[in-house]
C-alpha cells in the first residue's frame, strides 16, 4: 500500500468516527439531552485535528481550533474533510456536498440548542407566572373572605354604572344574592331600593352624587326588615391613583339610635321634673344671698353665694340640655327671615363684651354686610357660644376674633383665638355631648360641655357645616361656620 493509498485509509477512519459521533449527538438531542450530544460531537474534533495534523491538511486543524468553542464541531469536522478530500483527490462534487451538509448539520445543531435554550427559558417565565397566579387568587380569596367576615353591609358600583362585588351582608340585609346584584346596572336595582328604602328619592339623590369626597346619611328601610342604616359613600382608587368606582357602606344603627332615643327621652324627662324645683330653689338662695331677711354671718354669706352659683350653674346646664334635646328631634323649627349679618355679629360682640372684658381679652369683629335668610335668634346664640367659648380658653390680654366673608350662595363665619389650642385627634370629638378636652375644664373652666354640641345643631337645622382648625396645643383654635345665604335645610 503506497503513502496516498494509507492517506486514504486513514481519512475514512477518522470520517467514520466523526459520523459515529454525529450519531451518537442525534440520539442524544432525542432523548432531551443536547448538551450531552454537544460533547460527544466537540469530542469527534479530537481525531479529526490529529487526522487533519497527519495528513497535512492545516485548514482542517486550523478550523478545528477555532470553531470548538463554539460547538460546531460536525461543522468543522465537514470543512476539515472536505477541503483535505479536494487538495488530495480531486473529488470536487462530493467534497461540495460534503461541505453543504456540513454547514446543514451545523445549522441543525444551532438551532436545535437555542430551541432548547427558549424552551428552558419559557418554562422558568411560566413557573414564575403559575407562581403569581397562585399569589394573587390567594389574595383575591382572602379579600373575599375579609368582605363576607366584615359586620358592615358592603357593595362597589364601577365607573360604568354596574354593580362589580357585593359582600355577604349586603345580600343579608336587602334580601338579594349575587347572582341578583352582581353585574348588573345599578339603575335595575331601583325597584328593589324603592321597595325598601323610605325616603328613596334622598337616598338616590345621594348615590348619584359624583364628586371624589366621602359622604354619609342615614336611611330608613322597610324591608324586609325594619331598620336604620347608616350609609357612607366614598371612592375606590387603586395605587396607581386608578378610579374603580364608588363604595357604598351600609351599617346598621337601629339599635344604636334606639338607645340614643331612650337616654334623650330620660334626659328630657328628669331636666323637665328638675327644672321646676330648681327655679324655687334658685329664688330663695338669692333672697337668703341678697339679705333681704336679714344679715347673714360671713360664712354663712360665703356659703349661700357658693349655693347661689352652683345652682345657676346646674340651671344652665338643664336649659342647654333641653335646647340640644329640642334642636334634634326637631321640636323646634327654625324661622328664617330675611336678616343682616353684619348687625348679628355686632350683637353677638356686645352680648359677650362684658365677659371678655372680665377676662382680660380683646375682641375684633369684622361684619359681614350681607343681607341672609336666617334663624336670627338661633344664629345669635351660635356666635355668643363660640364667641364665650373662645374667651374662656384664651390668656389675658390675647385677642379672639369675628370675621365674616361670602363665596358664591354661602357666608362663611370664623372665630379664631389664641389659646391653648386643641389636640389633632379631639378636632371632631369636640362636638359631642358633654365632652371636654380635658376633664378639669368643667371645673376650672366651668360649662356644661354642651355649646359646642348646640351650635353643630343648630348649623345642621340650617344646612351649613362647622368644624375647627388647630395645629395643636399651644397653637390657638379657628371655628369655621358655613352657612347657605339663602337659606337651607336639615342635613343628616
């Protein structure tokens, strides 16, 4: 055998192991292993560098070198043999085809890889989004759960008018179920409000309301139970400041409002029976105090003047008791008349002059001239209230002030002082019955805790709104008072 007829030999050898190997790579990728039939191809370089080396053939080492990290080795094992196969034989046609398959298989290999790659690549997003689907019908779940569990009947109408969830108590309350509300628009449910609502049209007035505030009424329903529910409305907004629509709250005060009536009736009923014997009582300690039967002894003076003003004391408190009791259970209607604002705050000043003078305070008024339709007397009372409440808490030689202004239909009143100020969280407390900031104001201060609970009253029998301003203890406190120029009525 001649030196070409062993070159030959060999060449087919090392072309026979580089196959075998492309074999065994084939079987590998259909098993789902290609990384394993990648090295068993890049192994096959092996015998065709040295081959290549042998033989002369520096292209085929060449490529081999270069081309293994890329894990094109049947690719480069083709190039190698072929471009040996055209310098030595002359077998041009088959060394062509040779190389195409080559570049086949190598394209083959390739894509098979990155196929494999996007495979393993998908199913690590779609774990991840199996996972978070997971995550968010937990979520979903709990909130449901946390909605049925919640005392409170709750239902959200959408920015399209549909009704998109309620919870279990709102089907509990008005007789319905899910498959009843949910979905629907909200305008096909106003037969069942209708049926069970009392006074529907202020109801619907209210849900139909669109503003971005909270608001709250209290409704009557007839059925198919007998109840008062205490209704709030407010926005639903995503964190992205998305709206989603309105929540509506229903919450049932019935028996709340029940024992309110039955502590106001007996507070009513014992003011009336103490009132009486209170007025003869406060008749003969001011004769006794006055000396009209005679000089007393100075102790006994001093105990008749202490007698004398805890019974004026216990007076008012009974008189301020009755006013709140009349103003909310509207035993007194308000009469409006046509009335000047200015003259109202000029009487309310001179009505407390005498008090602040006593305390050491200086009072400024700044009259409104507009002409309103009003309760004068109501109003009158509502500013001598804040007015005196403002000089009790304000230090000597401080200054409380009366200001009055007009926006559009509404007059807005505001007294404002520079006292001790009241805490952030008592802001609303304040207008409560009988509630002081501090309990050892009724006895250094003196009152009855009730002013401020009479002149929300009587704003509300107006239909305006009062709240106060403070920025703390020590800061001062403004009241602000808005009331319809018009006049108005009774808001909830």
């Amino acid at each position: 055998m001649n030196l070409l007829e062993r070159r030959q030999a060999l060449l087919g050898r090392a072309t026979a192991w580089a196959w075998l190997a492309f074999g065994l790579y084939c079987v590998a990728v259909v098993l789902g292993a290609p990384r394993i039939g990648t090295g068993v191809a890049a192994f096959a370089v092996v015998p065709v560098a040295v081959t290549g080396f042998m033989l002369g053939t520096r292209a085929g080492v060449l490529a081999a070198l270069v081309c293994f990290p890329l894990n094109s080795a049947l690719l480069v094992l083709s190039l190698g043999v072929g471009w040996d196969v055209i310098t030595r034989t002359g077998g041009l046609p088959g060394s062509i085809a040779l190389i195409i398959l080559g570049g086949l298989v190598g394209s083959l290999h390739d894509l098979v890889r990155r196929t494999h790659d996007q495979h393993r690549e998908l199913l690590l997003v779609y774990e991840r989004l199996e996972a978070q689907n997971t995550m968010a019908n937990r979520a979903i779940g709990l909130a449901r759960a946390t909605l049925d569990a919640a005392d409170q009947a709750m239902v959200v109408i959408g920015t399209d008018g549909r009704v998109e969830m309620m919870n279990r108590r709102f089907g509990e309350i008005f007789g319905v179920s899910t498959d009843d509300v949910v979905g629907r628009p909200a305008a096909e449910l106003r037969g069942l409000a209708e049926r069970t609502i009392v006074d529907f049209n202020t109801f619907l007035a209210f849900v139909r309301a669109a503003d971005d505030t909270q608001r709250s009424m209290v409704i009557v329903q007839r059925a198919p139970v007998a109840r008062e529910l205490e209704v709030s409305s407010s926005p639903v907004r995503g964190p992205s400041d998305r709206y989603f629509g309105r929540l509506h709250a229903y919450r049932d005060i019935t028996r709340e409002r029940a024992v309110e009536r039955m502590k106001d009736e007996f507070v009513s009923i014992v003011s009336h029976e103490l009132r009486t014997p209170l007025t003869s009582i406060r008749g003969s300690l001011g004769l006794l105090a006055s000396g009209a039967l005679g000089a007393m002894p100075v102790q006994a003076q001093r105990m008749l003047e202490i007698a004398v003003a805890n019974t004026d004391r216990t007076v008012r408190l009974i008189n301020d008791i009755l006013d709140i009791e009349r103003l909310e259970s509207h035993s007194i209607p308000i009469a409006q008349v046509r009335c000047s604002m200015g003259r109202l705050m000029r009487d309310a000043v001179e009505t407390v002059q005498a008090y602040a003078d006593q305390a050491g305070v200086r009072l400024l008024v700044e009259p409104l001239d507009a002409e309103v339709w009003l309760d004068p007397d109501r109003i009158h009372q509502l500013l001598t209230n804040l007015l005196a409440n403002a000089i009790k808490f304000s230090d000597d030689g401080s200054c409380v002030e009366l200001r009055g202004s007009r926006c559009e239909a509404e007059v807005r009143l505001s007294v404002a002082d520079r006292g001790r100020g009241i805490p952030l969280d008592k802001l609303e407390s304040i207008f409560g019955r009988f509630h002081q900031v501090d309990a050892s104001d009724a006895r250094e201060k003196g009152g009855t805790g009730l002013g401020l609970a009479i002149c929300r009253a009587i704003v509300q029998q107006h239909g305006g709104r009062i709240w106060a301003e403070s920025r703390g203890l020590g800061c001062g406190t403004t009241f602000h008072v808005v009331l319809p120029a018009q006049g108005g009525t009774r808001q909830d």
